[in-house]
C-alpha cells in the first residue's frame, strides 16, 4: 500500500460522517445580494472598518495548474493537470484589501459558503478565494477523503494566481482558512513544515481535522482561531482542544454551544450564523488588518450568548 494510501484508510472512518454532514447539511442559496453602497478607501484600519459594508463583485474563475496531476490516494492519475474552479470575491474600491483563501470541507463545494461566511468576509472589505478542489468537491466524479494531501499545493497556487490578477489584493496580508476536512489545508499551509506559505500571517479553522502530512507542525509564529460545535457528531470538539493546547499563542478557542458540524458555517440556517460572522470578522480585522481593538475584543470575549466554551491566549 502506497503512503497516500495509507493516509486514505486512516481517514474512513472520519469521512463516512463528513460525508453526510458537509454534503448535506447546507441548502445551497446561490450567489449572494452585495452590500450597501460605500466609499472605498486606501487608508489605514481605521478608514477600512469606517467605509463598511462593501459592495463586492462576485467571480468564478478557473485556475489550472499543469505542473500536477489530479490522483487519487492510491496513486491513480485521474487528470494530468489540476483544474481548480474558484470563487473569488473582491471588494469594490481601489484597495488594497487584505486576502484570505478558503478550503471546503470534504464532499463540500465553495458554493455551501456563499451567502453567509464569505459574503459576510468581502462586506468587510477582504478579497476571498476558494477554490473546489479536484477530488474532493460534491462535483467530483469520485470523491476521495484521502485526496487532501495535494490540496496545500492548490491553496497556494490559487493564492499566487488571485495575488497576480487582483490588483486589490494586498499580498502583506493574507490569511487562510478552511472548514472541516479543509482545516487540514488550510493547517498545512500555515504550520506545516511541508506546506507552510510564509506569507500567510493569521489561520482559521472550523469543525477541525488534522490528518498526517509528510512534514511536521509547527504551531508558532501566526496567530489561530478555531471555532468548533461542542454538539458535532462528526468530528468531536475535544480534538479541537487537543490542537488548541498544542498551539502557540495568539491562540483563540471558542465551542458553539450545542452545535453540530456544518450548520454553522455553510449557508445553512443556523442560530449561530450571525455569532460565526463576527467572531471571523473581528480575528481578521486583529490580525490581516492590525485592528486593536479587535484583538482586546477577542481577548476579553466569554461563554454566553451562544459560546460555551472560550479559551484565549492572546
């Protein structure tokens, strides 16, 4: 049995559950509305936050990577080239405005994510790309768990090329996220020695899950968020605290009370929509935007008011 192999069969398990719930826990509500009218603006923090909500123009672009092939965990070449179709929204207004790329969850789709979480990331004034990855999108022929360990590669590729025809997007300031099996991503690209982007400067990680790379973490130097439903049946939230204690700090936990796994963060309804929105939006505004006062927000944030759980090292 090959290593990705390997690396496949430890996942069975795991994926039975995320297939269920990243492939069918969101009603798919199509492209969003964009915001109000607003003034752009090139100047500091403070002048960002001040012109929100953006309006933001929503692209699907394809990026096609020649350089690697799309194959399964046993090794079997599917496509001699990687075609990854993305979404990216780009705030309207000269910039520049900090990126952040996004990785979808296994059987997911970027699409799961449009009305609620991404939207909510480009009204604040972020240009957001997230890609469908090859083999592990709803769309895929054959989906396979095991397929994620050539997805890295693919954010930062999509990032190089969003960075190269987006003259918004401000490549001083970038953040990665991802959701579910995508947290495994988006993990590697920021604290993975085999992945890691030096230009990634803050990570995000929803509903997580951290199988083996070729490399070794290394969680220091960026700052995390992980947000995580204390009710999820599919992934649990102890791993989730597990990885918190493994990280450096700035480091921020906070367990959804009572959540499941998908609700939260794709477009389904969900009690936390609005919780989820504001808690990423007030960590990229610490971190990509250098927001003070976002960061003594996170600091002093409790349990209540949909949070059961917080853990802050700031």
């Amino acid at each position: 049995m090959t290593p990705r192999a390997v690396l496949a069969a430890g996942l069975v398990v795991a994926a039975a559950g995320l297939v269920a719930c990243d492939g069918g826990s969101g009603a798919d509500r199509g492209a969003p509305g964009t915001a109000a009218p607003t003034t752009p603006t090139t100047a500091g923090a403070g002048a960002h936050l001040a012109a929100r909500p953006y309006r933001y123009e929503l692209r699907t672009e394809t990026f096609v990577d020649p350089g690697r092939p799309a194959r399964r965990a046993d090794g079997t070449v599917v496509a001699p080239e990687r075609t990854l179709v993305t979404d990216v929204y780009v705030p309207r207004g000269e910039g520049p405005f900090p990126v952040i790329a996004f990785a979808h969850g296994l059987a997911g789709h970027p699409r799961k994510f449009r009305a609620q979480l991404l939207a909510r990331w480009a009204e604040a004034g972020y240009v957001v790309a997230a890609p469908a990855f090859p083999l592990t999108n709803d769309e895929a022929p054959t989906v396979d768990a095991g397929a994620y360990a050539d997805q890295p590669a693919d954010l930062v590729f999509v990032l190089d090329r969003v960075l190269a025809t987006v003259p918004q997007a401000d490549a001083g300031r970038v953040g990665v996220a991802g959701f579910s099996l995508g947290t495994s991503t988006a993990l590697a690209v920021g604290f993975n020695t085999c992945c890691r982007d030096p230009r990634v400067d803050a990570v995000g990680a929803f509903s997580t899950l951290r199988p083996p790379f070729d490399g070794e973490y290394e969680f220091s130097g960026r700052p995390l968020l992980l947000v995580h439903g204390t009710g999820d049946p599919a992934l649990p939230y102890s791993g989730t605290a597990e990885l918190y204690a493994l990280a450096a700090p700035p480091k921020f936990l906070f367990g959804l009370d009572d959540a499941t796994h998908a609700p939260p963060f794709e477009d389904a309804p969900s009690p936390h929509d609005e919780l989820v929105g504001a808690l990423t939006v007030e960590f990229w505004d610490a971190y990509l935007l250098g927001d003070a006062g976002a960061r003594e927000r996170l600091a002093r944030t409790r349990p209540g008011g949909g949070l059961a759980r917080v853990e802050v090292t700031p």
